[in-house]
C-alpha cells in the first residue's frame, strides 16, 4: 500500500500543543500519499493507550474523534491508501495486539501474512481487520510473552517479515520509545529538541526539525526524546546478528523550510504549485550547470540511452528522449517504467539507463534501476527527493530542486523536470560535437527565460482557462493532440485533466488522428491541439480543419506568430514565440490550469483524486 506513516515522541515541555494534534499536523503534510482513511495511537500521560481510527479524510474523521485533545507521551499515525482489505474503520491503521498494548502503523506489503496470521490464530490471537499490518502488534505480543522485552520482541518480529515496510510502533510497557523498521518503503528519522521523530516523508515533521537520518533497507531501530538507536541485520552462520550503526555521521540537513509545505493562502496545494513553476524553474536553473556536468559527460561517451519514467515523469522522459535524438544525436528511448523489462534484457556494458522520478520511490522506475544496475549499464537518477532510494541506489543522481510538491498531480516538477533534462541533452549535444556552443548557447539563454515567461503566462491566462472550464466542465470526453516535442505535452495536459477533473481525455499525435479516433469527433467534442512553434502550423491547420468540420470544439495552446492557425480555432491560448526547447517546458501551464479550474468547477477535490496517491510504491 502507498501510505504515510508518523511518529513521535516528546519530552514534557516540549510543546502546549497536545501530542494527537501535533500527530494529526504531521498527518495532513502526508496527506498526498493516501486518504481513505486515517488514525492515530498514543500513549497517555496515565500510561494507557489511546487509539481512534476511522474512514474517511483527515479533517472529517480528526474532528469526529477529537484528534487534537489526545495528550501523552508517545504516539504513531497514519493515513491510508488500500490494498489489503477495503477502506473501512476496522482495516484503519493503527492495528493493535489482543491486550490493546501495542500499536502499530505501517506502510508496505507483508508477503508472507496469511501463514503469520494463521500461526498466530493457533496461538489463540484474534484479529478484527482485514489487514496484512494486524500481524505485526500480534507477533510482537507473541515474543513478548515468551520473554522478550519490547525491543528484542520488535526485532524478532522483523525477521519474520517477507515484503516491504516501514514500520513505527509503540508499547505502554516500553512508553516513551517509538520504534522503527525499514525496508524498501521510506522511512526518515527527524531529530528535534526534547523530541523525536519518525515519518514516510520529511514534511511530516518540518516545523519542528530539518536535521534528518534517512533510513536504509533492513535498519531498525526507536527513537526517544533524547536518543536514537539504528541496527542493521547482517546474516552471520544464518543467525541474524543486530550490528549498532553510527547514528551522528549519518546526520544531515534538509534545505526545505516549514512553509514551503503549506498552502500559504491558497485553497490547493496544486494551484500554489502551479504558481510556484517561476520559483522552481529559477532554482533548478541555477544549480542546473553544476548539476548536469558529470552525467553530461557520461551521455557524450555512451552507446544507447533509456529513460524510464511513470506518470508526468514518463511525458518529461519523452521529451527528453527527443532532444538527445535531435541535438545530441544520441541514440535515446523513452520507456513506461512498469513496461521497462522487455527493453533491460537488451542492455550492455556502455548503456546509460536514467531514472526519472519526482519523488524518487517509485517501484516501477526503482525496480528499472536496480535491473539495468545488474545488467552493467551505468544508471543516473533525476529525482526532486534528496536522499530517496533512487537516488542512494543510482551510480549518479541529479536533483531537480523543484521544491516540495504534495499535490498529488504533478505541476512544478514536471516543468523542472523538462529544464534540467533539456540543459542536460543540449550539454551533452555541445560535448558531442553535435551543437556548435553559439546553438547551444542559444538554447541556454531560451532557458534561463523560462521562470519570467511561465509568470506571465499565469498572469495572461489564468482567468482565460477558468473561462474555458466552464465549458470543459461540462464534457465528458477530450482528445489532445500534437506533433514532436508537442506531444509529450498534450499527454501531459490529458492525464492532468484525466486524473483530477475525472474527464476521459486521451493523447494522440496530431498525424494519427485520422487513423481511427476522429470516428468519435461529433457536435461539440473538444479537440485541444498542442502547437510549439510556428513550424507546425501548416500541418497542425489541416488537422483542425478536418476535426472542426466533424463539430469538434477546437482548442488551441500555439505561439503568437501561429496566426493563421489560431484564427481556426475556437478557443485560443496564445503563447510567447521562444525556441522550441523552451516553449516544451512552460506550454503546459495552461493546460494545468484548464485542468485544475475543470475540477473546481465540477467541486472535485484536486489535491485528492480518487483512487490515487502520490507515490506509488506497490506494483
Ligand atoms: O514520483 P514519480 O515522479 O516517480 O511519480 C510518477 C507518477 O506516479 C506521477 O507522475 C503521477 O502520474 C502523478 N499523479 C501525475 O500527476
């Protein structure tokens, strides 16, 4: 399951605030990765353990059970994306043992719990939840009474686990202590004063601390308000054997700021992150020379490049796939992470495999890296998550500096994402020999006016799509269409449409539309057509003509010098004329708005569509 997952604990003095409101803070920060339902435990000032979980969303289920009035000295929470066992208030994390002693919260997959669950219904435990978590508080129990303490029973309990995890538990025996377990779900240590944390995701905890551990595969650990311990398993004569780690040398700082994870004034978390594109594309520009270097180096000496990607990060890998074609003459594909397998096996020695993942967890893209890694090709990771598994486990990583982004649909990552690897692709063109440096300097400069022509495309276009919604809401179906570099952004403005205005929109490229889809076009159908230089112009014309005498509503996004063709169309956005390598990363912007003013209109939610969360950490 994509979760999130938090806990701490804290020292008396430490905060006013109640534990189960600090707890439910953290939990709306974690919001992104799942929202069907949502708990917390905590251990009181009187030693008991207090546990409310229902369905639903943070804030209904928060006020119902009166999350922010539960005081103590240790807590854990959750909230939840289903796989195992449908949303409802029994399958609602935290799971407890029989004694309703311990709790625990967690994220993942246990492979191996039904064989548990059914040794333990031998032992006499009884389970009241669908889950595959419920084991773990029951195994513990189990160790427990055979005369472990709380840790020993902890760590006994992990070695039985198959599958991924990120675990935070707690027991009134042990109250003060949250312990931990990772392995292939994240997990991140905070360190606070008079506190301690632990969480899915560094926003979680950002207002107290930016001093940061983040966990490897197979540590455990707890944390206490004035200690953290780390263990690994290392396998010794097939005993495991907890060998201590050196906790202080693997401290580090995170450079985002509390406000940087809230809304500050705006109603979506998405609409602040669609304005948010100026700031973020000024901050991956400005590292973006330093960043590209070394992995420009090593694309220029390399046979075949593939780039793997899922989602908004596939449409960025596309693009970029383009440009190594065309301005490093590089032979580059683009690939869906999940479909990456039939292309890995043809992998060898020289082959560069790139990862390209906003939040750097995702299964598909990791398990692509982890593959192409065996097979000796040299694999680079374009993540916006400092210190994300991709990230530790590429030969090379590149970070996006984008900034946070918890709206599930990506926005500004996306556009940072097209930054950096159209100055990556141009670098490596340059270092090829390919692009004479007056070409690419040509490109570097468009670049660099990316963040001042993203502004004023807000500014000149944000009413204009919120007009346009009006209309969008009230279809069902949409087709996107473009050619070339145009194409990747009309698959990107059709998933945004998809994914949270519920509207079916689908991509095609623009030439293939007559192949078959155009049967559909009837009174009405928008047809959005995605235009980026005025080189396309006589072609794109054709393909609007043909659709509008079939009664399709033409939309048009095209540079100011398109004339001819946006006097077709019956909606127009028109675009600052740039190169095109620049217009690939801000002619998506109203598409983003179109979308996100689509969902408002229809009263949908856009920092929580249904059925999704914003990492996916299962396949
Ligand atoms: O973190 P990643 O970039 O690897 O995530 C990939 C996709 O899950 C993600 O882009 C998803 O498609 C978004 N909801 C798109 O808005």
């Amino acid at each position: 399951m994509v979760c999130g997952i938090v806990g701490v604990t804290a020292d008396e003095g430490f905060s006013q605030e109640p534990l189960g409101k600090l707890i439910k803070d953290a939990l709306k920060r974690l919001e992104y990765r799942g929202y069907d339902s949502v708990g917390l435990a905590v251990i009181t000032n009187e030693g008991l353990l207090e546990v409310r979980k229902s369905k639903g969303m943070i804030d209904y289920v928060s006020r119902k059970l009166g999350f922010d009035t539960v005081s103590g000295v240790s807590g854990v929470g959750h909230t939840r994306w289903a796989t195992h066992g449908k949303p409802s208030d029994e399958n609602a994390h935290p799971h407890t043992d029989c004694s309703g002693r311990i709790a625990v919260v967690h994220n993942g997959i246990i492979e191996n719990y039904k064989k548990l669950k059914e040794f333990l219904i031998t032992e006499g435990h009884s389970f009241t939840s669908d889950t595959d978590t419920e084991v773990i508080p029951h195994l513990v129990e189990s160790f427990k009474k055979r005369g472990y303490d709380t840790y020993e029973a902890f760590k006994k309990t992990v070695e039985l686990l198959e599958g991924a995890y990120a675990l935070a538990m707690i027991d009134i025996d042990d109250p003060r202590k949250v312990f931990f377990a990772r392995r292939m779900s994240p997990l991140i240590v905070g360190l606070g004063t008079k506190s301690n944390f632990v969480a899915s995701d560094v926003v979680a905890f950002l207002n107290y601390t930016r001093r940061i551990i983040v966990l490897m595969d197979g540590e455990v650990g707890y944390v206490a308000p004035n200690k953290v311990v780390i263990e690994k398993a290392l396998l010794n004569e097939g005993m495991v054997r907890w060998t201590p780690i050196d906790v202080e040398s693997r401290v580090r700082v995170v450079e985002w700021s509390p406000e940087m994870s809230s809304k500050e004034g705006y109603d979506f978390f998405m609409l602040k992150e669609i304005h948010e594109q100026p700031y973020a594309l000024a901050s991956t520009l400005s590292g973006v020379v330093d960043a590209v270097s070394e992995a420009s180096r090593v694309l220029a000496r390399s046979g075949r490049v593939l780039l793997l990607g899922a989602g908004t990060s596939y449409h960025a890998t596309l693009i970029a796939a383009l440009l190594l074609r065309r301005y490093a003459d590089l032979w580059a594909e683009a690939i869906v992470a999940s479909e990456s397998r039939w292309w890995l096996s043809t992998l060898s020695q020289g082959d560069i495999v790139i990862g390209v993942s906003q939040s750097g967890e995702t299964i598909d893209t990791l398990k692509g890296i982890r593959e192409a890694k065996e097979r000796g090709a040299l694999t680079i990771a374009v993540t916006n998550v400092m210190e994300s598994t991709m990230t530790r486990e590429a030969d090379m990583s590149i970070y996006i500096r984008a900034g946070p982004e918890i709206g599930v649909a990506a926005t500004k990552t996306f556009t940072s994402q097209i930054a950096l690897l159209s100055y990556l692709a141009i670098k490596t063109g340059e270092l090829r020999g390919v692009l004479k440096p007056s070409i690419a300097n040509e490109v570097y400069n468009a670049l660099r006016e990316t963040p001042s022509i993203v502004a004023k495309i807000l500014k000149n276009e944000e009413e204009r799509a919120s007009v346009l919604a009006d209309k969008m809401r009230t279809k069902n179906n949409a087709y996107y269409l473009g050619r070339g570099l145009g194409l990747p952004i009309a698959m990107e403005g059709a998933l945004k449409m998809k994914e949270i205005a519920y509207v079916h929109a689908e991509a095609y490229p623009a030439g293939e539309s007559k192949h078959g889809p155009i049967a559909l076009i009837e009174e009405g159908f928008p047809v959005i057509f995605v235009v980026l230089s005025k080189d396309e112009e006589e072609l794109i014309k054709s393909n609007i003509e043909e659709m509008k005498a079939r009664g399709a509503y033409a939309i048009l996004v095209s540079p100011s010098n398109a004339e001819e063709a946006s006097s077709l169309a019956d909606f127009c956005f028109v675009m600052p004329v740039q190169h095109e390598v620049a217009s690939a990363v801000s002619y998506v912007v109203p598409l983003q708005l179109l979308a996100y003013y689509t969902a408002i209109k229809k009263g949908l939610d856009p920092d929580k569509p249904r059925n999704l969360a914003k990492t996916v950490t299962v396949f």
